[in-house]
C-alpha cells in the first residue's frame, strides 16, 4: 500500500508513502511533521488489533514495519500530576507530558478557582516556561503549593500555621510567622526535633513537610527600667525575654535594686500599663525599650480588708433567721460573718477620694484593719449560730 491515514487527535490526516521510503513508524513520523503536524517526542502511534477496532496496541518500537491495513492514531502521552496546596484537598490532574508549569497552574484554577503562586518539586522551584518533559516528571507525581506548618513557641505557650514553601529558608518562615503573630523577635531560631535549622537553609532540606511542628526559640534583649527614689530619677538595664509577665520583671526590679514592691505599683510602657500576668511580647516591647516604674503613693493611703463573700446581699426576712449554706445573716461584726462564711480577705488600699470596692471581687464593703474583733450581741445572730 502506497497511503496511510493517521489520526491526529482524532483528525484524519492522509500520509503518502509511495515513493518506497516511509515503511516504519519512525518514518511515518517525520512524513507527519513534514506536513505540519507538531512531533513532540512523546508522541507515540496506536495501531488496531483488528478492522473491528475493539482493541489498540501501542507501537512500543517504531523501527517496525508500518502495518498499511490498520486503522492509526498519533497520541500524545498523558500523565497523573497531583497539587497539593495548603488548606485544600490534593487536586489530581491529567496533563499531556508537552504541557508547561504555566498550563498546569491553568488547569488547576479551571478546576478550584484557586491561584497558584509558585509550584515546587523535591525543593526546586519549577519555572512556568517548563514542561512536564523536559523537568522529566515521572506519571503520578507531586507538585507541592504551599503547605501549612504549626509553629510554637513553648515559652510564650502560642502556636500558630503558616503557608510555606519548600523553598522557603528557616529566615523568612520566621518573618511570616512574626507577621502572623505581631511580633517582633529578637534573635529568632527555628527548630525541628531538637534540631536547628540553619537560617540560610531551605526548610525541605531539614525535612520539614506537610503538619510538621516547628519551635521558635529567642535570645534574651535587654531593656532599661526607670524609676525615681527620694526625688531622683535613677535607670537600670535588665535582660529579658519576651515571654516575661510583668510580676516577673517587678520582682527582678526588687531584687537588683532593693525596692520593696506594692501591689498598687505599677509598670508602664508607651502610656499602658503592664499588668502581672502581660508578656512582654504582647506589649511589644523589644530590644531597647525603656519602661518605668511607678510606685504606689502609700503616704495619701489607707489599707483595708474586703468584706467580700462574707456578706451576700440578702434583705433579713424570716427565712433569713436560719444559717444555710446559701443565707447568711447580715452582721455588723466583722469576726462573726467570718465565722459564718470566709470571706474575700484581700488587702485594699485606697486613697480619699477613691472609690470603696475591692479591686478584686468588687464588692463596696470594706473594714479598717485596726478594727477590734468585738462579740456580736445581736439575738437573732446568737440564734443563728446555736442552728448552725
């Protein structure tokens, strides 16, 4: 036979071999490029088992003779890709080995709407130019998007994921975790495993993968305290870590300077106060801030005991008259409610023109602690606790 046709993605495309020198496959394909058709090296040719064409068999050497009489088809080989890109299912694809980074990152958004900003392989950025051939992906391999990793810090007690890449070096996995914490750290180092990742290293080198736990370890920074003593202003240099409560560095202050704290003083940086239980993180403080000291004005003073539970707020009525775990009696004698119920006990200290409450539990009832334990007469008291 002096004519074939070929189909070319199912074009019928009529190849003449008359002339005697097309009669193996290798042939056929350079007579196919001849007339326009794009080789590509992983172009392979489908002969039919039989006129029936219930069967095709690939032409695994294409130095065999071409069969005239069977029905031919030129396809292209397709292989399985699989995406995986954090926060989404993996996504598998079915790509012509000619098709590049660009038409894969194409085929993913068809199929989830969703952009892919870079794809990696084996801890290789894969540029969009490239194909699938020329990278020499095998069938079923995995290109990785980002992936998300959970980053701790152990100290501070906060774990946060992050979206990395492959690629990504342990220096900028620390800027994205510090963006996604509002942080800002001081001498960062990345771990996996007790095991440091070099900074300039990229992370699929230390086998960081999809869920992997990393820890975040800072170096102590140093900042200054300032405070005023007999009406001079004085400042000391601490080393700190950010994850200091401010009772922490109140304490340290009183142990370096011999100052005896209060409960009423207090810590401030930029115009906020550091509660006792704040981390100096979360107050962004860092290396060089300066903080101060405030003592409480204990001469314009006076100290006091909370009521607190002692007195629940119930009107004496006649059910009243009897102690139970939920009625106490209203007493005016601070040593007998005491003794019917404890009550707060915590130390209040007001100035005259504070507001009475406890700056614990709230409640408005306090009493001066020079305040004589005096017998309560009252009958009805008496009568409570003979029922009790």
């Amino acid at each position: 036979m002096s004519k074939i046709t070929v189909y070319v993605e199912g074009n019928p495309i009529e190849v003449d071999c008359s002339d005697g020198k097309c009669t193996t496959y290798s042939h056929l394909k350079e007579r196919l490029q001849t007339q326009g058709v794009a080789i590509q090296a992983d172009h392979y040719f489908e002969v039919a088992d039989g006129d029936d064409d219930d069967g095709t068999t690939r032409v695994e050497d294409e130095a065999a003779p071409i069969a005239f009489d069977r029905r031919t088809d030129l396809k292209l080989r397709k292989m399985e890709i699989t995406i995986r890109e954090g926060g989404q299912e993996d996504v598998l694809l079915s790509m012509v080995s000619h098709a590049t980074i660009k038409d894969v990152k194409q085929a993913y958004f068809q199929q989830t709407n969703t952009k892919l900003e870079k794809l990696t392989s084996h801890g290789d950025d894969l540029a969009e130019e490239d194909t699938l051939y020329k990278l020499g992906l095998p069938d079923g391999a995995v290109l990785m998007g980002r992936f998300s990793v959970s980053i701790r810090d152990l100290f501070c007690d906060t774990e946060h994921l992050v979206d990395v890449y492959e690629t990504d070096t342990a220096e900028r996995v620390l800027r994205l975790y510090e963006d996604k914490s509002q942080r800002r750290l001081f001498r960062p180092s990345l771990w996996l495993n007790n095991d440091e990742i070099p900074r300039d290293q990229p992370i699929h080198q230390s086998n960081v993968a999809q869920d992997s736990t990393l820890d975040v370890k800072t170096k102590p920074f140093s900042i200054d305290i300032k405070y005023k003593k007999d009406g001079k202003e004085f400042s000391k240099s601490f080393a700190v870590a950010d994850h200091y409560t401010g009772r922490m560095i109140k304490d340290a202050f009183s142990r370096d300077t011999g100052e005896v704290t209060e409960p009423g003083d207090r810590l401030l940086f930029d115009r906020t106060i550091l509660t006792d239980d704040d981390m100096l993180f979360k107050a962004h403080v860092v290396d060089g801030s300066i903080l101060s000291y405030v003592k409480e004005d204990i001469v314009q003073t006076f100290r006091y005991v909370c009521a607190g539970t002692c007195f629940p707020v119930q009107r004496l009525t006649a059910a009243a008259y009897r102690v139970s775990p939920q009625t106490v009696l209203l007493c005016s004698s601070f040593s007998l409610a005491r003794s019917l119920q404890p009550g707060c006990g915590t130390d209040v200290r007001l100035k005259k023109l504070d507001v009475v409450r406890c700056r614990i539990c709230g409640y408005r009832i306090v009493y001066k602690t020079r305040a004589r334990e005096r017998t309560c007469r009252n009958v009805l008291c008496f009568l409570a606790l003979q029922s009790a």
